[in-house]
C-alpha cells in the first residue's frame, strides 16, 4: 500500500460490489462450471431490477459472455442478477458464496446483501477490502481485463449501446478497468486500475462528491 486515508471504514459501494460478482464468474468460467458461450434464460427476478441495466426482459436468452459484458460495461443489474442465478441457483444463495469469498480473501470490513450494490443500508466494504478483491480478480483472470476496457459496445445484436462508465479508459494511459459505482449513499465511487512499464496498480475511491472527482482524484493517486 503507497497511500492511504481512512482505508477500513465501512461504506456503502454502490455498483463496485460487482467486482465481486465478476471475481465468481470468472471463477466459474475458468474453472469450467461455466461456459462463455453457454445460455441462459431471464428470470422474473433478474427482468424486475431497477438502476442501471439492459431492460432484460423474462424468457429471453443471452450467453454468459453477453451478460458478462453488461455487467462490466455498463453495469448492468439485471445482468448481474442473471448470471448470479445462473451460478448460485438464487441471488441469496450467490450472495452466500459472496461472503465466503470475501471472508478467504481477509475482506474484515465488508458484508454483501446483493450481487448489484442496489442496498445501501447494511451492504458495505472499505476501500482496503476493495483493494483487495480488485486485485483477485486482476491476477487471477486477467482475461477480465479485456470486458473493463471497452469503451463502447451493443448488447441484444445492436439494438443496445454500452457505454463504459469508468472515463479513465480514454483519459489515462495505461487504464485497464475496473468499475464504477454511485447512489446517494455511496457518492461517486470507483476502484481504477492501471499497468505502466509492467507494473500494475490499482486505486479506490469511495464517497467522492462528483463524477469528476473520482476520475481526477484515482489519475492523481
């Protein structure tokens, strides 16, 4: 650790929970329980999210790696929850093997309700512990990297723009993810990770007071 402020204090993260949820799909892939070109079918509950989504709608069929990329473009709910239940079983049972995780990787300040960060109340982390599970998921697959620095993409055959969130892809050299996040709660958070002259780095920030200031504040970190 190079810098650190206030780096075990538990918040609200909003959608970077969703590093953890990519950390047990790749998992999943990688260790052949799932196919990136294996289908699922949308459930009721993965169609009903609200915030940020792709408006998956009950019935339809989408590859993991469709959803994958939702989720690491455009941070998609729905898409979280899908792949959630397509792992798990239910989201509840998802958010288990969640905790788990986290417990292995000696995330101490952090407690997951959901697959998205939709919760704020009761869902938390600290930035050490995002530190943490962002490193997991760089090192251990690296192929993740080439969903976090899309810049732009479609999703249902191109009838859906993706737009990545994380502005540091066009704006800093060298970026190469991870994910944004934001309710009122939360603020402006995100965890940036970048590599230069082969060595990699990430930065988190959490609670920023606007969009600009997580960009200009990981870029100064």
């Amino acid at each position: 650790v190079l810098f650190s402020f206030n780096e075990h204090e538990p918040l609200p993260i909003a959608s970077i929970t969703k590093i953890m949820t990519m950390l047990l799909v790749m998992e999943a892939v990688d260790s052949g329980k799932l196919d990136l070109k294996q289908k699922t079918t949308v459930s009721a509950n993965a169609a009903q999210m609200g915030g940020s989504q792709v408006y998956l709608k009950e019935g339809e069929t989408f590859t993991v790696e469709e959803l994958l990329k939702a989720v690491a473009v455009h941070s998609a709910n729905d898409a979280s929850v899908a792949l959630a239940e397509m792992i798990a079983g239910t989201e509840d049972a998802f958010v288990s093997m969640m905790n788990n995780k986290a417990a292995e990787l000696g995330m101490k300040n952090t407690k997951f309700l959901d697959c998205t960060g939709l919760t704020d109340e009761g869902h938390y982390s600290s930035a050490y512990d995002v530190a943490l599970m962002s490193r997991e998921l760089l090192i251990k697959h690296p192929r993740i990297i080439h969903y976090t620095t899309i810049w732009h993409d479609t999703f249902r055959d191109g009838k859906f723009d993706l737009d990545n969130t994380n502005k540091l892809i066009k704006r800093y050299r060298g970026t190469t993810g991870l994910k944004t996040g934001f309710t009122r709660a939360a603020g402006f958070c995100l965890s940036a990770s970048a590599e230069r002259d082969g060595t990699k780095f990430i930065s988190v920030i959490l609670g920023a007071k606007t969009n600009d200031e997580r960009f200009s504040e990981s870029a100064r970190l």
